[in-house]
C-alpha cells in the first residue's frame, strides 16, 4: 500500500477514481465490496454482476451501497454509472464491455464461467483479478492474451499467493535467494466433504464446498500452483512433502521437518506445513551464502544459516483486494501471476472409490481433491486437471486415491476450460520448441 495510497489520494481529491466492478455476490464478493465501501481511497465500486440479481442487491445492502440500480442493458449500465449510482445486473458481460470500468474482479470461485468473464475482459482492454482455482488452471494462457491485449492479469494480494509473492519479492531484492515458498494450514484432509463441513460452513456463511476445498488440499494445491508459476518454483514430489507438526511449533523450528533435500532443488519448490504458527500465516524460507551477509543476518537473530526463514503471520484476503487493484491500474504491476510456461499443476484424485458411469462433482465436493504435480509429469501422464474435472463422465471404475487421467474420462462437449488447456499446452510446447 506504499507509495500507491499517495496516487489514490491524489484520485479521490481530483474526483476520479478508479472505477471497479466485481462478478460474484458471496462470501468473498461481499467482503471485497464493504472494503470498497467502507475504506478504499480513490476507488469505487460501481457495479455487480451475479446470476441472481437480488443477492447482489442484498450485497449491496449488507455493506452500505445506496443508490443502486438493476440494469439490463448496455446503454442503461453505462449512464448509470456516469450518473454515480452502483449498478446490479445479471449480465457479467455488460461490465466487461463497459468503458466505464476500469477493473474487473472475478470472485465467483467457478472456473468454466470465470474464464469466459475474464477472456471477455481481457477482449475489452480491463484488468482482470481472478480467483487461485482459474489462474492455476489455465492462468498461462489467460496471461497471454492479457499481455497481448496491454492489461494486467492477477491474483489477489491479500490471500496467500500474493501474500506469499510480496515475500518474494521483497528477500529477493535484499539479495537472498528463496527455495522454498510455504503455506501454513490448521488442517488438511482429503477426504473431507460437504457434510462434514457443513457446521464450520454454517458458522461462517460460507459455501460448505468452498470450506470443503480448504480442508481436503484442493485451495492449496491451486494456490502454490499459482505461486510455481509465478516463480518458475516446482514441487519436490507429487502432493509436495506437507509435513504435520505439533499445534503451535513456531514456523521457524516447524521447517526443520523438511528432508534436507527440500532446500536444494535448483529451481526452488513450493510447499505447505500442518500445525505450526503463526497461522493462517506464509512463509519463505531463503539461503545466503556470503560469510559477512551471514553475520548480520545472526546479529539480526535470523540463526546461523545457510538458509533461513522469513514469513508473514497473517493473510487479510478482502482487505487488500484494492491494493491490487490500486497496483494493476496505476503502476502496471500485477500482485502475482504466471511468467511463463506452466511449471506446476493441479490434477483431479478420486475422494472415494469411483464407478464407470458416475459424473464427476465439482470441487469440494464429494468424489475427488486435488494435488500439485509437476507439468511436465502432467503432460507426460496424460494427468486429468482438477479444474477440468467436474461433469466428466468416468469410462472406468477408479480406486480410492487413484489420480485420474485423460483416458478415464469422456469429456463434455464444447467446453471453453478445455480449450484452453488444449490451447496452453500447445502454445508453450512450441515455444519451448523455439528456444
């Protein structure tokens, strides 16, 4: 938020603010709209889509929006906008066209709708904010056309990936390498579902599926997906090391369940630990190995070294879903997304024994989780993403734990999320080819 909250100060006083619009009426949609709402600067939220209008409209006045409008039309959303009222539409695509916005955020949570909103942002030169589960789908190729298209493409700051990446990106500028960028979970599951969830769900407001995907390694496989991606990092092995230590071991002293291993992968690797504290915090842990850099870093209570652990006690997830808003229009920069090829990827394993025939459910629901693997095993293995799993007809009966593939699978038809896997794979093995 340095440096940018003196620009979004400069916008409020001017009268011209940055003028967002967001996809999605839930949980988190309505955490980001009271943000908006109640403490962004230079910024406003000016329209909301949602298949069911009236939750927008309710959304609106849970978090103090007045003087809003439910639009139909192109014409009708514009104006409205102009005219300084927040506009409410089930029509997602009326904001990606409108030159009245500047800032799209996907907060759905659902994958095939949400890259049919982003591509048609993107189409219409708006930034785009998408949700872990679609950036660690097809988040390359996405990236792509954004790039082509001059906007920015990102993920949140304020959830773990971004929080993870403004770690990153601060120990790599004081010169310490990172090799290994880790998440801290209370809980991990895989066999969670639904029912079981469904009181936590409850307790919260939140959808029992989305709680579910949390709980049984699904969220976080998405979400160090983004993180490899965004740092060329892999994982050490299939489902990463994600060791469990007792409840309240400090991070600093939780890292020394690692192999010694896990610190010396070329490339650096993405991981996560059960248990320790600070929770739900990042961490990132990092080499130097210059004697007098040393020094200072023990003198600065940071250990003997070579490697040492940096992190972040805590993620705000809504709360600063404007930072990246504020980064992506005034500076160009994106919170975090991919920089190249797909490095890591998350496939679809069977929840439960599986019967030919069945269709397979969605994400945190009740037949499958999702683990990382490297992409270069996915492509080789013909592995099934997770993220193009739901509605698959499965041809065969599949064990417990079994990871699914391609050849398992009848594929629904026409499908959008398909191809752009197809498209991904294709673009980057030629280019891959090239260099």
């Amino acid at each position: 938020m340095i440096i940018t909250d003196k620009k979004l100060e400069m916008l409020e006083k001017a009268d011209t603010p940055i003028k967002v619009g967001i996809v999605g009426a839930g949980f988190f949609a309505r955490g980001v709209a009271l943000q908006f709402v109640s403490a962004a600067v230079g910024m406003r939220l000016v329209a909301i889509a949602n298949r069911t209008p009236e939750n927008a409209i309710r959304l609106c006045d849970e978090v103090g929006i007045d003087d809003v409008v439910e639009v139909e039309s192109q014409i009708v959303l514009d104006a409205a906008i102009q005219h300084g009222k927040t506009c409410v539409t089930n029509n997602p695509f009326l904001l990606c066209k409108s030159d009245r916005i500047d800032v799209i955020i996907e907060a759905t949570g659902n994958i095939s709708f949400g890259a049919q909103v982003v591509l048609s942002a993107i189409e219409h030169r708006k930034h785009v904010i998408v949700n872990a589960e679609l950036d660690g789908t097809v988040g390359p190729i996405l990236k792509i056309y954004a790039d082509k298209a001059g906007v920015i493409f990102t993920d949140i700051d304020g959830d773990q990936p971004g929080v993870i990446m403004n770690l990153y990106r601060f120990i790599k500028g004081v010169g310490i390498k990172p090799v290994l960028c880790g998440n801290i979970k209370g809980l991990h599951d895989p066999y969670r579902n639904p029912q079981t969830q469904k009181e936590f769900a409850n307790k919260w407001g939140q959808n029992a599926a989305m709680v579910t995907s949390f709980a049984d390694g699904s969220k976080i496989s998405f979400e160090q997906a983004v993180i490899a991606n965004a740092t060329e990092m892999k994982v050490a092995k299939r489902g990463m090391y994600g060791p469990t230590v007792d409840a309240g071991t400090a991070i600093t002293e939780a890292i020394k369940s690692y192999p010694d291993e896990a610190f010396t992968f070329e490339a650096g690797i993405v991981d996560y630990i059960v248990g320790a504290e600070p929770g739900p915090g990042i961490f990132i842990v990092g080499t130097c190995d210059h004697p007098l850099q040393q020094h200072y870093l023990k003198l600065y209570k940071l250990g003997d070294g070579p490697f040492y652990c940096f992190y972040t006690p805590f993620h705000l997830c809504h709360f600063e879903v404007p930072n990246t808003v504020a980064r992506a229009m005034l500076f160009n920069d994106a919170t975090i997304a991919p920089v190249s090829a797909p490095q890591v990827e998350v496939v679809a394993v069977a929840k439960r024994d599986l019967k030919a025939g069945q269709k397979i459910d969605g994400i945190g629901f009740y037949m499958t989780y999702g683990m990382c693997e490297n992409s270069e095993v996915v492509t080789e293995e013909q592995l099934l993403p997770l993220g193009a799993a739901e509605d698959c007809i499965l041809k065969r009966d599949v064990n417990k734990d079994e990871v699914l593939c391609y050849q398992d699978v009848e594929l629904p038809e026409g499908r959008l999320i398909d191809q752009l896997l197809a498209e991904q794979r294709s673009f980057f093995s030629k280019n891959m080819a090239i260099e």
